[in-house]
C-alpha cells in the first residue's frame, strides 16, 4: 500500500509540512517495499483559493491508500472522505518519524477536519 505525506522537501529525512493544501510536495511511500516517490503540488502552492480540493483530487488521482499530515480542512477532507482516502494527523518533524508513527499504529486517525477552510 502506498500512503502520501505532506513534505517541504524530498526523501525520508525531508521536513513534515504541517499544512495540506498548502504543502510544498507529497512524498509518496510504499510500505511493501520502502520505493519514494515525490509529487510536487504546484497547483497547491499558486491557488488563490480552493487548494485544498485541488490538493485532494491530486492526492485521489495517485491511488493512495491513505494520507498522512499535520492538519486538513473541511473542503479538502470531503473530497478525500468521498475518495475513500483516511487522514491521518501527526506532528512529527520529519517524514521518516511520521512513517515510523504509521506502522506502530501511534498516529491519530481524524474523522473530521480539525481547521477551518482558508487556514494557512
């Protein structure tokens, strides 16, 4: 299965970006066997509005099994929830950390958004 998190740069050791919309990259990982792949989210970073959405059809459109990060809003997390995608919250520092969060099972899966729209 491969999961997204929200990253402000490239590889495990890559910095969480607390923000999903908004987030500079989605670093895509494979739990089977550990491949990495980094998704740019441009769309993301230029919208003046309606990042969220666009952030979670991209994440949709990638097959992802589930998504982790540090907060989600309530446009982006209907769109994720119709996608069948969990949101998982962490405040992890790095991206490895929060993998290593995913498969113990510590992280906190979020049922609803847990921002406003427009948090930045």
């Amino acid at each position: 299965m491969i999961i997204a998190l929200t990253a402000s740069g490239d590889g495990l050791d890559a910095r969480m970006d607390s923000r999903f919309g908004r987030a500079r990259r989605f670093l895509l990982y494979n739990l089977d066997d550990g491949t990495v792949r980094t998704v740019d989210n441009d769309e993301g970073q230029r919208a003046a509005q309606g990042a969220g959405i666009q952030a979670a059809e991209t994440i949709a459109r990638l097959g992802v099994g589930g998504l982790v990060t540090g907060h989600c809003g309530p446009n982006a997390f209907r769109v994720l929830r119709a996608a069948g995608i969990p949101v998982f919250s962490t405040t992890a520092a790095t991206v490895s950390e929060a993998i290593d969060a995913y498969r113990a099972g510590t992280l906190t899966r979020i049922d609803a958004p847990d921002v406003d729209g427009h948090w930045t």
